[in-house]
C-alpha cells in the first residue's frame, strides 16, 4: 500500500512494547487513524506525540488490515500549555473525546476543523472565559456528527421557536420555558448562548458543560470509556473552582 502523508491533530497515545507506543490522530481527510510510532517513548519523539501538537504525518502498512508503522514530524507544539492546569485539562478532555468517540477511519473533516479551531482557541485565549463556549459547541458538533445531535430550532412540545429555555433528556429537543412550566426539575437548562451566539456567563457555560455531557455519557461515552468521562470531570471541576 502506498504511504499516506497527511496533517493530523494528535489525540491519544499509549505504550506499546518496551520503547514504541501506538498514537491515535484526527487526519482531515481520513479521519481518525492510529499507528505504531517505533521509539515512540524516547525523549526524543514523545514531546511530539502530546495530545493538541499539530504534526506531519506518514502512515505506511503492508496490507489494509495491519496496523500502519507512523513517523511524525512536528509542526506545531502546543506543549506550554499543558504547563498551565485549565488550558491542559481542556486539551485532555477534547483529544480524549475524539480518540475514544470516533470510528477510525471515518473522515470528519467538519470535526477536524473544528477540533483544530477549539484548540487554537485555547492557546490564543488561556483563560477559560475565552474558550469554553467553543468548547461546549465542538461537544454538540461532535455529538450531531456521529448522529446524536440535539434540536434546539423548536420546542418539543408546541412546535414553536420562542423563549426555548430547556432541553429534554429523553428526547434531546428544545422546550420553551412555558411549556416547561411545573416541569423544569426534570429538564436540562439550555444557555442562551447556544440560541443566540457569542459568549456566556459562567453560570450558563456550566449549564452547558452539564448538557453536553449528559448526552456524551449517554449516547457515545459508555461504561468501559470511563477513563476519557473522568477526563472531562477533572475540566468541569477545575472550571467550578476556578470560577468560584
């Protein structure tokens, strides 16, 4: 099979034999793909294996079936981030997400736009206030892309597209706060910001997070995946005390 040299977003990686690791990376135009990165735990190459580096990769594989052996070049290192506890608790969670909820070899190329873009968002704008709505609609991309997506046009129960306020767990759809009325404890609150564009207070951010991350526990993130899900409770509890 020919090599495929490709940009990629590194997600994952783990150890694989006593000095090689097999990295999973987002590719834009073959999705998500994993490889056998020989010495891939040397001082040497690991710097350019952390999860959010941007890299030049080349897959090779004898047949389709085998496991490709992968070299990477760097060619952008978002490494000083990790140094700081938020922006690498967000860097964490979203390549862990990807890694864990994308089928390999499937291309999102809409996801690795985005990917790349929250990512670029992070390092741009360290402080949380200025990356966590970005956050919060990769989640919902992602969640519509693998065809869990949410529909907050109108409301669930009279059709209408005013003052939606709530989102149904069993359904995944928009309620307006009147036909929410005696009901919003069993409801998932809706940030305007999700609606409307732009930013978001606190408060809503983490009604946000919370609302995503019901979805992503429910319909893609399962029980043997609860390494990736402790991931995103490290974020939302660092983002609780930081705004506390």
């Amino acid at each position: 099979m020919p090599a495929l040299v490709t940009p990629a977003i590194v997600c994952a990686l783990r150890s694989h034999g006593e000095h090689g690791a097999i990295a999973r990376l987002l590719t834009p135009e073959h999705g998500l793909l994993a490889g056998y990165v020989r010495g891939g735990r040397s001082r040497t190459i690991r710097p350019v294996l952390l999860p959010g580096n941007a890299v030049k990769a080349e897959f090779r594989a004898r047949t389709e079936d085998q496991l490709a052996g992968l070299t990477v070049e760097m060619e952008h290192s978002r490494a000083p981030l990790l140094a700081e506890a938020l922006p690498a608790a967000a860097i964490d969670w979203a390549c862990a997400l990807t890694a864990a909820a994308l089928p390999e070899g499937t291309p999102y190329p809409t996801l690795y736009q985005a990917l790349d873009g929250l990512l670029g968002a992070v390092e741009a704008a360290p402080a949380a206030r200025g990356w966590a709505v970005a956050l919060i609609r990769y989640e919902l991309l992602l969640l519509a892309e693998l065809g869990f997506g949410l529909d907050l046009t109108r409301c669930a129960a009279t059709g209408g597209g005013e003052d939606l306020a709530f989102v149904s767990p069993r359904s995944a759809a928009a309620v307006s706060r009147a036909a929410a009325m005696g009901y919003e404890d069993r409801l998932l609150p809706l940030p305007p910001f999700l609606i409307e564009g732009g930013g978001g207070e606190w408060a809503e951010i983490l009604d946000g997070l919370r609302l995503t991350g019901f979805f992503l526990e429910r319909s893609v993130l399962t029980e043997r995946r609860a390494d990736v899900l402790a991931a995103r409770e490290r974020l939302v509890d660092r983002l609780k005390r930081a705004v506390a």
